[in-house]
C-alpha cells in the first residue's frame, strides 16, 4: 500500500555510500553486506547517522542493477574501502510512504502514475529510504519506506 503522494523539498544532507553493480536477483546477496560496510565506516569515522534509515537508490538497465546504499549524516565522511563520499543533494521531490515488503514495491507503478496525472516529470533517479528498526538490518515485511522521485512542473 502506498500513502498519497505529496510534493516537498528535500533538505541536501551529506551521505556516505557505497555503490555495486550486480544482477537485480542479486540484491538480497549484495545490499546487506553494504549496508554493514556503510555503517562500519561510518562508525569508525566517529559519525552517527543522522537518521535511522538506509537509503538504497537502484538503476536499472534490463540485466543488472547499480545499487548505491547510503546514509545520511551530520558530518561528511571521508572515503574508505568502497565508502565515498557523498551528498544527498537538495530537490523538489514527489514523495510516498510504502508500507509493506520489499517485494511489493512494485505496487510504485501508482505512485509513476500520480506523478503524470498530476503534471509532474521525472528530474532524476528515484530514491527509497527504508526505516528500520535498527540501522544494520534490511528492511522487513512490517517496515516502512518513503519513495523520492525528483520531480519538475510539466507546465
């Protein structure tokens, strides 16, 4: 189920990261291990998250997936291993809430739709953010994720 999308600016944050490339099939091998990469790195540099939630950003192109699994911080934290630097960066986003398992996520097509009926673009890669209960777990079937679509006026 997804929540009424909404329009709203996203405050630009830094956010380490740490990106692969890999079969969409592949991605419950792939992000988990980021994910504890990420927070290490993080942890290490004497950070926090500034929020508890993981952010996954995926592309597609037919056969595999870059994933890029970041975290916002208070601070910028310097690259490490696989870790970059990195910046959440301010936009006009059209924003939903998903909750329910990863899998359903496909139910996002509405979320497509409400963009266009509504007069928005696409201005960019969509992003989700997965709250969870704790900052090293992947999201789980009772969890709860916002979708961000950068998003341009059409008119």
């Amino acid at each position: 189920m997804i929540d009424k999308p909404q329009i709203t600016t996203r405050r630009p944050s830094p956010a380490p990261s740490s990106a692969s490339r890999s079969p969409s099939s592949d991605m419950p091998k792939v992000v988990p291990p980021a994910i504890n990469e990420l927070m290490s790195a993080v942890k290490v540099a004497g950070h926090r998250p500034r929020e508890r939630l993981v952010r996954l950003r995926a592309f597609d192109d037919a056969t595999k997936m870059d994933f890029d699994v970041g975290v916002p911080v208070t601070d910028p934290v310097k690259p490490t291993g696989r870790i970059q630097a990195g910046q959440l960066p301010a936009a006009r986003v059209a924003r939903t809430i998903h909750h329910g398992p990863y899998e359903d996520c496909r139910r996002l097509a509405e979320f497509d739709a409400w963009i266009a009926k509504n007069g928005h673009n696409p201005a960019g890669h969509a992003s989700g953010t997965f709250y969870s209960p704790a900052p090293r777990r992947v999201p789980i079937s009772n969890e709860v994720a916002h979708a961000d679509e950068p998003a341009a006026s059409s008119g």
